[in-house]
C-alpha cells in the first residue's frame, strides 16, 4: 500500500485542495457557532457545554484531517514531521465529539421519556463530564500514536504508515472500529430512536413542551445520523487497505474518507444554530437583524 501519492493525474490534482477548503469551511462555521454562544448569555444554560465541547473537537477533527493530512501530508509526499503527534490528535477529538454526543443524546432521552423522575444535569456536572471525555478519549486512543513512524533521510523528515501486527494491531482494530463507530452507531441509534418516539408520542398526546427542548432534540437527532453514516467509508476502506481485502489507491482513500470525515465535523454547529430559536436569535443579532420579541 502507498502511503501518499507520488503522482496525481487529472482529477486526483485537485483532492487536497477540495478537502482543505471544505475542512476550512467546516472549521469556520464551528469557530461562528462558538462567538455566538460565548458571546452570548446563554452561558448559563447547561447543555450548552455540551454544545461547546462538541464544537471545539470538532474543529479540532477537521483540522487535522483537512489541512494535515488530506493537504500538508499529500502535497509534500509524507515528507513532513509531527505525523504521529496529529494522528493522534484527529482520533483524539474525533472520539471527544462521539462521546460528548452520545452523552447529550443520553440526557435529552431521560428528561423526555422520564420527565417527572429526571432533572437535567446540573451546569458543573456537564463541564465534568465534558472533561473526562477528553480524559477517556486520550487514554483509549493512545494506540494510534503509534500508527506512524517517523524518520529522516538526509535533511529531510518522511513519516511512514506501519504495517502493524499483534496486540497493537488488535488494539487499532478495537478502536478504529468498534470504539469509533460501531459502540457509538449502535448507542446513538438506540438513544435517538427513543427521543423521536418521545417527541411523536408528546405530539399525538398533546403534552406541553418548550419549542426550544423540541428543538434541540431535533438537532440532536440529525447530527447523531451523520455522526453515525459519514465514518462508514473511511472505516471500511481503512480495514481493507490495512488487511490487504484491497489494493485501494491512495488518492481515492483520501477523496472518500477525508471528505466523508469532514462533513461530519462540519454540520453541528448548522444544526443546533437553526434548530435552537435561543442560537439562532443571537445569530442573527450578530447582523443586527434579530427581532428583539423573539426567544
């Protein structure tokens, strides 16, 4: 298996530059959605950590697969150092921004289905809990660190994929697709389908509930789909190029994975910015053309 790209021809030229303008976008759109909330009061509220932490993981995953790897990386041939460090990195984040998801997704299904038994998570309990997905995530995918091996010829710093073997192959395995897609598919899936049968069953039975819990349902909801469909071709690829199932050239593993990878780092802050009427008022104050009535 290649690991980078000696040649481009034709269309395979403009790949790095197509996944680092839209992993720009996505990372610009994820810094917009943090100024509103930071600059706003809602502060206070406190699933909006849980938003903030989603945010900034993701800003993190789309970096480094859009501008490190799917641009830096490619352009130069593998000859650039820091390939373990930002390997890391991106399954670090990546598995921050599926946990602090799957542990939102955990609330909103207990305070809809159980809504007389359970009270939200205090503000200080959220920004722990936030915390130690960060925690968690760097000691489970610390095995990627090692995916990479650095070493120089002459002058120059080449950084290499290893064909790994044994325990750390299993390990990679482990993590790569179970802990990062599978694990999290099944549990988002199971959550999300008990918060829109809640939301159906209020709306059949007439309950009352805020707009704004409806709406940061719905959000959630389709930011867990893409959260669980756009890792599908990256992990599928990346275990029959490591297996050798394939020989998968490498400018195509790049078009399909990292622009697949992207998009689901992309998208959140969209989501719950026109989903949640709270967001999207400070939003539009940014452009002064909110209405001051609206809530």
């Amino acid at each position: 298996m290649s690991n980078v790209t000696e040649e481009y021809e034709g269309f395979w030229k403009n790949v790095p530059y197509a996944t680092a303008t839209l992993g720009i976008l996505g990372i610009s759109s994820n810094l917009m959605g943090l100024f509103v909330l930071v600059r706003s009061n809602l502060l206070s509220i406190p699933f909006v950590s849980y938003i903030i932490n989603i945010l900034l993981a993701d800003i993190g995953s789309a970096a480094t697969v859009s501008i490190y790897w799917s641009f830096l990386y490619t352009i130069n041939n593998g000859k650039i150092g820091f390939c373990q460090s930002f390997a890391y990195a991106n399954h670090l984040t990546y598995s921050v921004s599926n946990l602090a998801l799957m542990i939102f997704a955990f609330e909103r299904f207990l305070l809809l289905n159980f809504p007389l038994t359970f009270q939200a998570f205090s503000r200080k309990s959220v920004v722990y809990l936030m915390l130690s997905t960060w925690f968690i995530s760097s000691i489970i995918e610390f095995p990627e660190y090692y995916k990479y091996k650095e070493f120089t010829v002459g002058d120059e710093i080449h950084c290499k994929l290893v064909q790994l073997d044994g325990a750390m192959a299993i390990m990679l395995t482990f993590v790569e697709l179970i802990w990062e897609w599978v694990l999290p598919s099944i549990f988002l899936v199971l959550l999300n389908g008990g918060i829109i049968f809640a939301l159906i069953r209020r709306k059949l039975t007439s309950q009352s509930k805020k707009s704004s819990d409806r709406g940061i349902a719905r959000a959630l909801v389709l930011s867990c789909f893409i959260q669980v469909v756009c890792p599908i071709p990256r992990s599928v690829i990346s275990l029959l190029m490591r297996y050798n199932v394939a020989e998968i050239p490498y400018p195509f593993y790049l078009a399909a994975s990292s622009t697949f990878m992207i998009l689901s780092h992309s998208f959140n802050s969209y989501l719950f910015m026109m989903s949640w009427s709270k967001m999207k008022t400070e939003y539009l104050k940014m452009f002064c053309c909110a209405n001051k009535n609206d809530n």
